[in-house]
C-alpha cells in the first residue's frame, strides 16, 4: 500500500497549523480563559468601578482574544512568503516504510517509528517529527487517498500517538 501526491502549502493553511499548534497546548487554553474572565469582569463590575477599569478589562480582553490570533495570521504569512521552501510544492510517498519527503534534489525520510505523532484536523494532516514541527498536508490535497493514510498510519503508530478523523473532508 502506497499514496503519493504533491502539495503546496499556504499562508492558509500555516495560519491553522499555527492557531492549531498555539490553541492546543496549556499556554492557549490560558489565554482564552484569561481573555474571558477579564471580559467577564467587565461586564459584572461595569457601573461599580469608574469608567476607566472598565475600559481597562475590556481592552485587556481583545488583546488576550483576538491579539494571539491576529499575530499569528501575519507570522504566517511572512512565513510562508519569505521561505523559499514553502513556496515550492512538496512530493510526499507514504508507504509501509515510512513518509518520504522530497523538493527537487533534497529529500528526507521519517520512518514509522520516527514519527512523533499524526493528527488530524477538519483541514489539515499533520505529521510531526518532534513536539514542534510538522509537514503540513492540507486534507484537500489527499482526497480519496486520506484514508490510505489513516490506515498505513493506524497499521504502524501505537494508538496514543495518532489523533485521526477517520472521515473525508
């Protein structure tokens, strides 16, 4: 069993891979949390304290709210535009070996056993080789073959390692 596609990856995709990779860890869920209850607090101390706490927490709100999501889609895109790398498409081989990586004459393999972990998310596939980076797949460009991967991946990955929707896109 094997699937082999090439894709490209863009300022799209990088900024859910990001929002991805920074709403999921603890330091995330804080910062929502943070933003709400100071929203929260505003709310509830609005008339009680003067004028300027109150607009103090709601400004203090956006920024923990909408401030992370904002940076992250402009790092994004200078990502995405300033590496050459990522504005070239990527061959992928996935197979019982491993995933094969390749652009032009440079490849990279990542065996079963090297494979961090592999989630997948309403849009994305990503294929991390340590706690931080990942190839990013966008789910669009396996169509049919996503669930070759899902089977290869389940074949060869324990169980605590794989994050996977079993359904199409």
């Amino acid at each position: 069993m094997s699937v082999e596609f090439d894709t490209n990856i863009t300022e799209k995709d990088m900024y859910r891979f990001n929002l991805y990779h920074a709403y999921h860890g603890m330091q995330g869920i804080m910062a929502t949390l943070v933003g709400v209850w100071v929203l929260i607090t505003a709310v509830i101390t609005f008339g009680k304290v003067s004028t300027f706490y109150t607009v103090f927490y709601v400004v203090l709100g956006i920024v923990f709210l909408i401030y992370v999501p904002a940076n992250l889609y402009l790092r994004s895109k200078k990502q995405v535009r300033s590496s050459e790398v990522l504005q070239q498409a990527l061959h992928f081989r996935i197979d019982e070996k491993g995933v094969h990586v390749s652009q032009g004459e440079e490849t990279g393999d990542l065996t079963w056993k090297q494979i961090y972990k592999m989630v997948s998310t309403k849009n994305n596939l990503l294929i991390y080789s340590n706690r931080i980076n990942a190839y990013v797949i966008p789910r669009e460009t396996l169509g049919e073959k996503y669930e070759t991967v899902v089977a290869l991946a389940i074949n060869h990955m324990e169980g605590y390692r794989l994050k996977l929707n079993p359904f199409r896109v």
